[in-house]
C-alpha cells in the first residue's frame, strides 16, 4: 500500500512539474507572441505612413508633370505660330523678290 501511495505521490508531482513547465513554456510563448504582434503592428503603422507621405509625393509629382505638360504644349503652339508666320514672310519676301525683278525688268527696259 505504501508502494502504490509513494508511485501515486511521484506521479502526482511529476504531472504537477509537467503541467507547470508546460504553463510558463506556454506564457512564454504567448508573451513572445503579443510581443512580435506588437513590433508587426508598429512597422505597419510605418508603412503606412511612408505609403502615404510617397502618395502625396507622387501627387505632387503628377501636378507638377500637368504643369510641365501644359507649358509643352504652349511653347508647341507657340513654335508653330512661329513657323507659320515665317512661312508668311518667305512668302511675302519671295512676292516682293518678284516685283523688284519685274521693276528692275521694266526699268532696264525703259533705259
């Protein structure tokens, strides 16, 4: 009788000691766990900040890009007055170059 209280006393404790090392290897872990869930939601907190601050950037990027845009686009029509008027003035030099040889032909002819 004293066997069986002496084994049921030692399995009692080893189950104790067990069920103990299993209690804090498990708080352990749980604490390791609030822990890198802590550290993940703090670097997602700064990634999304610095998505945003890029966001805002890239807006700014694209505003200034419409800017840049439009400004192209009027020096294109800007240069295409340009030619279109220098291609009115050759026209015309060439009509004027045209008349002053007729008037050239016609003094030569007079004299």
């Amino acid at each position: 009788m004293i066997f069986f209280n002496w084994l049921f006393l030692t399995i009692f404790i080893l189950s104790v000691g067990v069920l103990t090392f299993k209690m804090y290897y498990y708080k352990n872990l749980y604490e390791k766990e609030a822990e890198h869930k802590k550290i993940l939601k703090a670097t997602l907190n700064e990634a999304e900040i610095l998505i945003k601050k890029y966001q805002i950037q890239l807006q700014r990027s694209l505003g200034n890009l419409d800017l840049l845009n439009e400004e192209i686009n009027k020096l294109k029509n800007d240069i295409k007055a340009v030619k279109s008027r220098n291609a009115q003035y050759r026209i015309e030099n060439e009509q004027l170059k045209r008349k002053i040889k007729e008037l050239e032909n016609k003094i030569e002819a007079l004299l």
